[in-house]
C-alpha cells in the first residue's frame, strides 16, 4: 500500500524561554490528532518535541501538500498557541505567521517533510528533528548517509545501492531546483550543498533500476526559510526530515552514523552563532546553554499499513556518548570566541539581525579614506 509520512512541527512556545515544550501543549496535539485517528482521517500519529518545537508525526494515505493534513496540523498549532498564552509561555505562536488557513502550512511558517511511497515488506523510517538550527545543517549527513562510501558500506558491497542515488537540490535564494546523479556528480553536488546556508538538500531518490521505484522518494528534509516567508528575523529554521532504512537502501546504522560527528551549523543562540550539532534523546532534547547546543533527535519506526510500530529513541544510546563529549569541548571552544566570527555569523547572514541597524545609524560616520596618511589624520581628529 502507499501511505504518507509527514512531519509538521512549529514553535508555538516556549518552556521557559526557548528551551523545551510544556507537556500541556503535547497534551493538546495528541487530543487533536487522537481525534482525527478516530475520524479516520489519519492512520496513525505520534506527537514529540525538539527543543521548543512541538513535532507531529503522522500517517495518512492522503499524499504530501494534502489540505486536510495540513489544516489539522494548523489548526493543532493554533490550539496549542492559545494553551502557551494561557500559560505566559515564550514567544507563544512564534512560527504561526498568519491568522489565515490558506490551504497548505508551506510559507506559513511551520516546518515540512512529507514523503508518500509504497510500504515495504518491513519498511524502517527514521525521524530526524533538529532545534537551534538551519534546513542545510542536513546537508552534510544526509550527503554521507546516500553517498559516501567511507560511511555507508552499501555502496561498495550491496548490489542494489551500487550504482548509487539521485539528489534533489534547492537553491532556497533564487528558488530554483536542480536534480543530480552520485557518484557520477559527486564533486559538483558538494559544491553547492558545501554552501549550506543556500543549497539544501530537499530529497534523496533512487536510481532507475534499483529495486525501489525511482519516483518515490527514500528521504525528504523542510527547507522552509523563516525570514524569507516573514520579511524579518524571528528564529531560525528548525530543520526536520524523514529517512527510509534497510532492503536497497542505507542500513539503520548507515543513516544514524554520520550524527557520531558533531558537524558545525548555523543557528544557535538568536540564531546567529556556529556551534556543534549534538545529537541526543528526547529527554535530553533541552535546550539550555546559550540556548544550545544546537541539538538533533533521532526516532525510528516500522511501518505496518501505516501503523508506526515504536518509536525507538535512537540517539539515547551510550554508542552517541563520544559525539556529545566532542561536541560540548567544541562548545567550549568556540564560544570562547564571544562576539567574533566564527562563532558570531558572518554579516551576510545576519541580516535579520540588529546589525543592519547599527550600521545605518553610524553611515554618516564613515568616510572615505584615500590614503594612510589621511587615515592617521582622521584617527587623530577622533
């Protein structure tokens, strides 16, 4: 059967500060989708956090971009932000940029991964949610996870990943996509995902021949960009996805792997920081040091007709432990940096910050130095 994955998950406040969820907003979404399980309009659903993002995962057979899905997940949203005001929580409805349903949650601030294909004999799904950063800072596993061999022994020894997979690449600047082949493309790929903060890796598929349909894809991630839809900086992107393990594709721990290096990403405290991605349990999934670490979370599920059989927190293992030592001796180092790049963004990527500001009100300060002698004087007159 096919069925659809989704997950949707938005800021809509936060406990306390931007730390963690309140469990009454949980509560709230699993009532709401409880219901829609028992109306039939979803087969299956399981609700979590990231951080401060409220996470629905669901099963339906209504395919991706589908309104009644995406209305649901609204209309949870808008439920639960009424529970964080009654509750004084931070930044309450933070994600929600509209008052209006309009049909689809897409460019109305919550996160997206959807992905409809046909269940397997056993079909593994994992997943991903991240918190304190940005949609590329899956660039790098998602790479690794589909296309490199030094991580996912498939590629050498499994006949059916040999020959590789298909990457589907948005430029989420210009809004352009373009769809290239590993490993024949390898070194152009990482040119552009390299440049993680504009191209971002939206979908993995198969090749033609493999035993998987090619249309059909095996991983999807949200590239939703918050200021880009809000015209201003509210946050950063809180990126999530979904991956298909096992049977032609990457095993369980070929896709998990990659997270044992605590990669740097964007995003951080007031998103505008580089730090260490650490990958942790739910229950772990706090953040609270600066605002960070920058954290991912990992849940696996078997599909059963769409059942989600777990889940299973799969970064709470102790094999992990070394990745979050790593990552809190790369915290302290580069928070050592205070306010200097790079741990502070660059300026190209602060936009949306105050330093826009800062640097109009000083404009008529500036003047134009032509020589070093000229310079000297200037310094001088100051």
């Amino acid at each position: 059967m096919k069925v659809t994955f989704s997950i949707i998950k938005a800021d809509v406040g936060g406990w306390p500060g931007h730390s963690t969820v309140h469990p009454e907003l949980v509560e709230v979404a699993k009532n709401k989708l409880q219901q829609a399980k028992e109306s039939g309009l979803l087969i299956d659903f399981h609700v979590t956090h990231c951080g401060d993002d409220l996470q629905l995962i669901m099963t339906h057979t209504k395919g991706v971009d589908n309104e009644e899905i995406h209305r649901l997940a609204w209309e949870t949203f808008k439920e639960a932000t009424e529970k964080a005001k009654w509750l004084k929580l931070y930044g309450a409805g933070q994600d929600l940029l509209t008052d209006a349903f309009s049909g689809n949650v897409k460019g109305m601030g919550p996160g997206v991964a959807e992905m409809e294909f046909t269940e397997r004999k056993a079909e593994p799904v994992i997943a991903f949610m991240m918190d304190k950063t940005e949609p590329g800072a899956f660039n790098l596993p998602i790479f690794r996870t589909f296309a490199d061999p030094f991580n996912t022994a498939g590629l050498v020894i499994d006949p059916s990943m040999h020959a590789g997979f298909v990457f589907e690449i948005w430029d989420i600047q210009e809004h352009k996509m373009v769809t290239m082949n590993s490993p024949e493309e390898m070194y152009d790929i990482l040119a552009l995902i390299g440049a993680k903060s504009r191209f971002v890796i939206k979908r993995v598929y198969p090749k033609e021949g493999s035993k998987l349909p090619a249309d059909e894809p095996v991983a999807v991630i949200s590239t939703e960009k918050l200021y880009q839809v809000a015209g201003r900086y509210i946050g950063k992107d809180d990126p999530v996805a979904v991956v298909r393990a096992q049977s032609g594709l990457p095993a369980l721990g070929e896709v998990l792997n990659p997270y044992a290096f605590p990669h740097l990403v964007s995003g951080w405290m007031r998103g505008s920081h580089n730090g260490p991605i650490m990958p942790v349990s739910v229950e772990n999934a706090r953040c609270t040091r600066f605002d960070g670490p920058p954290r991912v979370v990992a849940l696996g599920f078997q599909l059963a007709e769409g059942r989600l059989i777990g889940p299973v927190d799969l970064f709470a293992d102790p094999g992990f432990d070394r990745a979050r030592q790593i990552a809190l001796e790369i915290a302290d180092y580069i928070r050592s940096h205070g306010p200097f790049e790079p741990h502070r963004l660059p300026l190209e990527e602060m936009e949306y910050t105050t330093l826009p500001e800062i640097l109009e009100k000083l404009k008529e300060r500036f003047v134009k130095v032509e020589s070093p002698e000229e310079a000297k004087n200037i310094a001088a007159q100051v």
